[in-house]
C-alpha cells in the first residue's frame, strides 16, 4: 500500500517542490494550505507522514503540530517540520505555549530549515516512512 504524505505549506513553490521531490517515491500526495485545512485532511486521510511549515494563515503549524502532538489517535503520526522558522524559536514557543497552561509536547520527528537540500529532504522522509513507527 501506498505511504500517504500530507504537505501543508501556503506556499505553492514550495508544495510544487516538495511533490516533484517527492513523486519518484509512488507516495499518495495529499496537499492542504493551512493548518485549519490540513487537520481536517488528517482525521479524514490519517496520512503516514505529515510535512508541516510554521508559518502560514488560518491555524498555523505551530497549533497543529500542538494539536497532532496532543490528541491520543493522531500523536503516533511522525511529523516534519520544514520552515524558515528556525529549530530554536519553534522549540521555545512550544514550551511557552506549555508554561501558560497547555500540554509539554516533545520535539518533531525532524525538523530542516528552508531552503533545504532535496537529498536531505528525501532521505529524512524515507527514514520517517520506513521506521516502522507509522503504519497504514
């Protein structure tokens, strides 16, 4: 069966990069624009892999990630963080978002700063797919 991978970025480029990087692999693309969209798109696809950007309109990724990370049916999902956004400053909202009352979640599954490398970008989504922590 087919590995699905949900892309959630508001950036077309970058969608059009990651799925032409990504349509050698037979991987069933799933796209949405915002975090809104995309949760939606999660609990009807439950995909095998979620590749998520920061920063975008609507919810933004750092409330999905929250929201993936802290619901018991969706938390075994591996997420890729792939942002601007560096490590750092993701991490540190997490824990303040944590300190005014919301739940500790641990860090993503991988995390690479744009621009990216396409070989790093492939292999990170082959290791996260294969691990054997997700199945279909």
């Amino acid at each position: 069966m087919r590995k699905k991978v949900l892309i959630v970025d508001d950036d077309p480029d970058v969608i059009m990069f990651i799925t032409s990087l990504l349509e050698s692999g037979n991987y069933k693309m799933i796209v949405a624009k915002n975090g809104e969209e995309a949760m939606a798109k999660v609990k009807e696809d439950k995909p095998d892999l979620v590749i998520l950007d920061i920063l975008m309109p609507k919810e933004s990724g750092i409330r999905m990630y929250r929201g993936l990370k802290t619901t018991e049916y969706l938390k075994n999902i591996p997420v890729f963080i792939y942002s601007g956004i560096s490590k750092r400053t993701f991490l540190r909202s997490q824990a303040t978002l944590a300190e005014f009352g919301g739940e500790a979640v641990p860090e993503p599954e991988a995390y690479i700063e744009k621009p990216g490398e396409p070989e790093d970008i492939l292999d990170t989504v082959r290791e996260l797919l294969y691990q054997g922590s997700s199945s279909s």
